[in-house]
C-alpha cells in the first residue's frame, strides 16, 4: 500500500519491521535539558536501545496553526518503521489520539 502524505495510513498490526518509537513533544521542552519530559526520553531510549529500537523525536510548534498537521506528516512519512508513539500531551494536538487510533498506531501519554 502506497502512503499518499496527509493521508491516514492504516495499519492492520504493528510492523514487524518497527524499529522506532516517535515522541511528540512541543519544540521548546525538547530542548530544556534535566526536565522531567528530558529525563522520560532519555530513560527510553536507553530502554528502547536494549530492545533494538530507537526514539524519534516529533517536535512541533503549539503557536502552529497546522501543527497537528506537521507532525501526522512525519508520522505518516516514518511509515511502517513506526512502532508507537509517546504523546507529551498538549492542547494544540488534542486530537493526536484519535488520529493515531485511525492510523492503528498504539500510543501513551
């Protein structure tokens, strides 16, 4: 199945070629070293590591008007090599969710 950008993606199951777990995270907390959020990311990819995966960071602008946009686009560009998502929740992205649910993405906040 060819992914068309913008478009959902539907997955039956987690790809057996996963070898990513996104992060999405607003812009500015990726960047404040020894934060709670900073400590949680480094944690699992030290974890993830062991496992033979590795975190990508999702980073968006909350003053983004089509932030939700922009990060289901590296979502979807990231394809089947997508294990599941790390969601620090924000307002701007209130309806990742339900987004990742359409694309058969698994998700924690």
């Amino acid at each position: 199945m060819k992914n068309i950008p913008g478009q959902p993606t539907a997955r039956s199951v987690a790809s057996p070629r996963a070898t990513t777990i996104g992060v999405v995270i607003h812009y500015a907390d990726v960047d404040a070293g020894g934060t709670w959020a900073d400590r949680i990311i480094r944690g699992c990819g030290r974890e993830l590591a062991e496992a033979g995966f590795h975190v990508a960071i999702f980073s968006f602008d909350q003053n983004e008007p089509a932030a939700l946009e922009k990060v289901l686009a590296k979502i979807d560009e990231a394809g089947e090599t997508l294990g599941g998502v790390l969601y620090f929740t924000n307002p701007a992205l209130a309806t990742l969710p339900r987004a990742l649910d359409e694309r058969n993405i698994g998700w924690v906040t």
